[in-house]
C-alpha cells in the first residue's frame, strides 16, 4: 500500500514506524528537516521537506499514486486541507485527518464529502477520554479494549501474589470461575516479553495477563487474576484542559469528582461547564492543597496536563499520600516505561491510543478494530471471516486447523451476540467477528492473508 503520512511529530513518527514494518511504501512528509533526517536513520522510508497542504509538495511525496494519506500535522487547519486537496486535485481514495478542536468537532456536518472530504476523522482527547473512562470502570486493570461493540473485552491486568490464579496452571481457570462463565487469556508479558499461553503455563507474579472475556463477565474473571479494589466514586483530575473537562463531564453524573487547574481564567471557564465536580485552581503538586482536598480518599488521580514531568510527580506524590489508584497522561513514549511501577498504575500514552484508531482503518481484510499495544509492539485485532469454505482460509475450520503464525493467538469469537471463547475445536462461521492477539508485529501480513477472500483462493 502506498501511504504518505504528513507529519513527523510523535503520532507521524509512530505510525511510520508501525507500518514500515510491513508491505508498504511510506512517504512522511514535514516542515522539520531533523525530524525527517532521524526518521529516514532509523527507518526504510521516504521523507519530503516541505508544507503538508501545498500541491507541489504532495505531488513530490506521490499523491497521485497513493492509497492512503494520513494527515497528523500540529495544526487541524492544515490536515483539513490537506486532504481538501488530495479529494479535489488527486482523487485519493482514503483521507484520514487528526482534528483537535472542540469547535470544530462540535459540527460534524463539516466533515461531509462537499465541505472536507475527510474519510475518517481522529481526535485524539476524545479517545483518550474514553480509554481512561474504562479504567476507571474497571479498578485492577492497566488497559481495557472493546470489540465488537462492546460485547467482548481484552483486559490486562497485573497478577499480584494474592491473586487466586497465581502460581498455577492457566487450564485450572475455567474451573475456577462460576458455571456458565468464560475466558481465554489471550497473552502474557513477563519482564516485557510476550509468552503465548498454553494450558500449562504458570501465572507468576507480576506477569500482565491479557485476557478476553464477554463484558458482562469481566469482573468475574478479574477476580481470580488479582484481589479487587472497591468500586470508584471518588475522583480527582489534575488538568482542567480538554481531556479533564470531557472527563469530569463525563463522570460528574455517576461520581464525586474534583479538578485541579492552574490557570484561574481556564478554571472559571470549565466551572462554568459543569454541573456538580468542585474546580480548584492551584497547583497539582502543592502537597498541603492534596492534603486539604482528602487525597488519601481518593478512589482514582488522573494527572492530565500537557506536561509530562509535571503529571509524573504529580501522580507520585497523589500516590504517596494515599490515593488509591494513579492514572499518568504521558506524551514521551520513553518515559511510559519508566514510570509504570507501584507508584504510578497506569500510564497513558496519547500516541498508542491514536496509532490503535489509525490502524483500524489501514489494515487489508475486514479488519473492524485495531489496538496498539506495548508501545506499538503488538496488536490485537478483532476481523471479521467472510466466504465459504472454499473461499476462506478461515471459514469452516476448526481453530486448531488454521495455520497460524507462532505469535499469534485467537482470543474468541462474536457470533451475533454471542460472545465464544476460543478453545482448539470451535469452528468459525461466516461472519464471525474473530478477536486475535499478534505479538510479532511482523506477521501482520499474514493475517491479513487469512482473512482476506480473493479469486485466486477459489
């Protein structure tokens, strides 16, 4: 596929790096000649210099034979246009832009083919607000993605020494849990390595477990992976920014929440907004505001500033004096890494959760959700079989007999609304929403394949 990426920021540069890892000619195109220059070193890929809403300049990053074009620049006005140009003088068939501002969102009928011919529009504080919203939902969990339209969820979750699983074999799960419940765990990280489960693997401590299950039986499972937190209800947000007033709108109806903004003019702004959540303005990591405002009652801190140092110590310390679980908005994916331990329980990295959304709609097949995990390392994808059994390399097989690459594993299936786990003799239908977990980002190709229908398999 022939992609050109207009932008080198943070999303630009993840998406390039993602997707030259498969079969496709990626041009980057950037006003920053260093960022292109570190690009180009690191990666085998085109870059161009210059504006990304100039003709000229898309003409020389090859437009006129691209599949796809992805605009991820700074500014929402240059990715509208940018893709403006490519519908009007260059016919692309896919335009994808990162739109930001609430105004511009606030109007959907902008977005139309006659006015900005966008196929697929991306706000980043809008996906982010709704990733923090599931952990919120979900206390013991690092990551928490829907498939199917809600109806199956991929939970990752940390396994400490009291969980139930811990020590034992993953086959004595299902015995665990009550009749009539589910899951499969879908993969493993230990010490940041991927381990495909088999029915004798060992849960240790520490391990993150990724599992799948139907949504309605999540808490369930979490159980024997981990001991469960109480419920949240009381919630505070440092950032009064986009992402913290979508939040507390978001949450002010079900949960006491507080926000914490610097800036005075932007707190009586976003007062004003809201209903019910109490906006402080001072500083988030002013240790006697934490103090006097409980934080040792606190169910969830969410740091979300624009600044990432800020949110790290913030978070540490909200952590230190007591608040129960610490959520940390982090833009450098260098230091998601670093932060993530018993003082800080999640970390949130802004460009992960894009890059997820982007892919969803990059992927051959009918590939219908894509979510980046592990800093973009591995992936887990829910794709829907299509054909008969002469058409489909999937369909009408039994999972077992699918020729699967070593690093990939089916976590279950969506049969209507039917939620299956996979186990080795289950066969897939035409129509199945199938959930897969990729842990080498290298076969993506391949599944792909599999799930592709094309006259030469006939």
């Amino acid at each position: 596929m022939q992609i050109i990426i207009l932008g080198a920021g943070q999303v630009g540069s993840g998406m390039a790096r993602s997707l030259s890892r498969e079969e496709n000619d990626i041009t980057v195109v950037d006003t920053d000649i260093e960022r292109l220059r570190t690009l180009q070193e690191k990666l085998d890929i085109r870059t161009v210099l210059g504006h990304a809403a100039h003709p000229q300049t898309l003409i020389r990053a090859g437009i006129e034979d691209a599949d796809l074009l992805i605009a991820l620049t700074n500014s929402d006005e240059t990715n509208m246009v940018a893709c403006q140009v490519a519908y009007s003088l260059f016919n692309t068939p896919t335009k994808v832009a990162r739109v930001r501002a609430a105004d511009y969102l606030a109007h959907p009928e902008l977005f139309k083919r006659e006015h900005a011919p966008i196929d697929v529009l991306i706000s980043p504080e809008g996906l982010v607000t709704e990733h923090i919203l599931r952990l919120i939902d979900y206390p013991g969990a690092l990551q928490v993605l829907d498939f199917a339209d809600g109806r199956a969820q991929l939970v990752a979750t940390r396994a400490f020494p009291d969980g139930p699983l811990v020590g034992r074999e993953l086959r004595s799960l299902k015995d665990k849990l009550p009749e009539g419940v589910d899951a499969r765990v879908a993969a493993i990280f230990r010490n940041d390595v991927a381990i495909m489960p088999e029915g004798d693997t060992v849960i240790e401590v520490d391990d993150i477990v990724y599992f799948l299950a139907a949504t309605r039986d999540i808490p369930l499972v979490m159980r024997e992976l981990r001991r469960m937190g109480r419920p949240a209800t009381r919630i505070m947000l440092a950032g009064g920014g986009n992402i913290g007033a979508n939040l507390a709108r978001r949450l002010e109806r079900k949960h006491h929440v507080k926000v914490i903004e610097r800036d005075p003019h932007r707190a009586e702004i976003i007062a004003e907004e809201l209903d019910t959540t109490i906006v402080l303005v001072g500083d988030a990591a002013d240790e006697d505001l934490l103090h006097e405002e409980g934080i040792d009652e606190i169910d969830v801190y969410c740091a979300l500033t624009n600044d990432d140092e800020a949110n790290i110590l913030s978070s540490m310390l909200a952590k230190r004096l007591g608040a129960d679980k610490v959520i940390t908005l982090i833009n450098r994916p260098a230091y998601v890494d670093l932060v993530e331990s018993d003082r800080i329980d999640v970390a949130v990295s802004p460009q992960q959760v894009t890059i997820g959304a982007l892919l969803t709609h990059i992927r051959k097949g009918d590939m219908v959700r894509v979510h980046s995990l592990r800093r973009g390392a591995t992936e887990a994808i829910e794709a829907v079989a299509h054909g008969t059994p002469g058409q489909s390399r999937v369909v009408g097989k039994r999972i077992e007999e699918i020729d699967l690459p070593a690093s990939v594993s089916i976590g279950g299936i969506i049969r209507g609304e039917e939620v299956i786990i996979a186990h080795h003799d289950v066969m897939i239908q035409n129509d199945d929403h199938v959930v897969l977990f990729v842990a080498d980002q290298r076969d993506i190709p391949r599944v792909e394949r599999l799930f592709s229908v094309d006259a030469v398999f006939l």
